[in-house]
C-alpha cells in the first residue's frame, strides 16, 4: 500500500493536535468499520473556525486525514466547513489507499459534529447536518 508524499508529511508532522481550552463546539465519533475515534473542538468567531483541533486514536490515514480536514477549514465559514466530505480530503491529500478511504470520514464527521454540537448551542437545531459514516 503506498501513501502520498503529502500523507506521510501530515502523519508525521500532523497539525492542530489536542484540545482547544473553553471550545464553542466538541464533535467525537467513531467509525463503524474499525472502531477508531476522533475528537475535534473548535473555536467559532463571527461565523468562523478561527481554531480547530483534533485528537484520535485512528490510523495514520485518519490522522494526515483529521491534520488536514483542520487546516482546510480554518478561516471557513461553519456552512462552508460543512461542505467539506471526505473525497475532498482525499483529494487534498493526494489520494489515499481504498482500504483506507472510511477513514477520512472520520476527520470530516468530527469537523461536523463539533459544528453541529455549536449550532445546538446557539439555538440552531435547524442546521444540523448528517455525518456520512
Ligand atoms: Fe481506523 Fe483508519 S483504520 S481510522
Ligand atoms: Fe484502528 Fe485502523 S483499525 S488504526
């Protein structure tokens, strides 16, 4: 199984690791095929992610895959944010292993659940998305 040059580099220097203090949203979820979980907490301004970061105990693609879902939505809108699914991702990465695709959505449902969990906050029910997994 072979991995992009930009896989390797987000799993070895992954970005936006741990857990924001006092975060606006908390998404966490697991995935059905393997089990793994991911966490993600964001930091909402003006309709924004002005901070995100996540925390797994998936694969290596789930974690090039959670690092670069953070930094694709910084500065996003939280529809924009959204938007993002897991093809785009893989995408953005340079392809993953098929094997490995149900992985990725582990990093964009996280993204959404931690969006969603802020609209339920803020009295927004009427946003909420569906996660893909
Ligand atoms: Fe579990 Fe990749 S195998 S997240
Ligand atoms: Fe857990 Fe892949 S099944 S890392």
């Amino acid at each position: 199984m072979n991995y992009s040059d930009k896989v390797m580099d987000h799993f070895i220097n992954p970005r936006n690791v741990g857990e924001l203090e006092n975060p606006d949203g908390v998404g966490q979820v697991g995935n059905v095929n393997c089990g793994d979980i991911m966490r993600m907490t964001i930091k909402v301004v003006d309709n924004r992610i002005t901070d995100i970061n996540f925390k797994t105990f998936g694969c290596g693609a789930a974690i090039a895959v959670s690092s670069m879902v953070t930094e694709m939505v910084k500065g996003k809108t939280l529809e924009e944010a959204v938007l993002i699914n897991r093809d785009d991702v893989a995408v953005a990465l340079g392809g993953l292993p098929d094997k490995k695709l149900h992985c990725s959505n582990l990093g964009t449902d996280a993204l959404k659940a931690a969006v969603n969990d802020f609209w339920r906050r803020t009295g927004q029910p009427q946003k909420v998305v569906k996660l893909e997994d």
